[in-house]
C-alpha cells in the first residue's frame, strides 16, 4: 500500500517529488521553485522547459529509483 503523505510534510529542497493534487485528481513529478516556496513546477517537454503546477498539491511521495541499465554479459 502506498504511503502519501501530506504536502505540509514535504522535504524543503529543489529535489523531484511526486505530489498528487486533490482538487484536480492529478499526479506530476514535481520539485519546489525555490527553497521553503509553496509553488510547485513540473518538467514539460514543450516551450520553457518548465512550468507551474495549475493545481495545488495536496500529497506527496518519494520517486523510486530509476531501473539500473543492464548490464551484457561478455562471451
């Protein structure tokens, strides 16, 4: 079972977080703009590059770490 927690509970730093969004029933991996902001932007690949969240998050949860490449055996 996942375990989201509150947005008030999340990490004050610029790392990728998912955040699901109550108002909208959405979820984006997400990062603060600044240190200590309640604004939240996500990647996007057209335009800026970037964008802000048109929701507010409500929730968020620890991304898991990217799959390892694998590795060829040699013969």
């Amino acid at each position: 079972m996942t375990m989201w927690k509150s947005i008030d509970s999340a990490p004050d730093d610029l790392n990728d977080y998912l955040v699901f969004c109550e108002d909208t029933d959405e979820m984006f991996v997400a990062f603060r703009m600044s240190p200590g902001s309640s604004l939240w932007a996500y990647a996007r690949s057209s335009g800026s590059g970037w964008g802000e969240i048109c929701c507010r998050p409500s929730h968020w949860y620890v991304l898991p770490d990217a799959p390892k490449p694998k590795v060829e055996e040699r013969v």
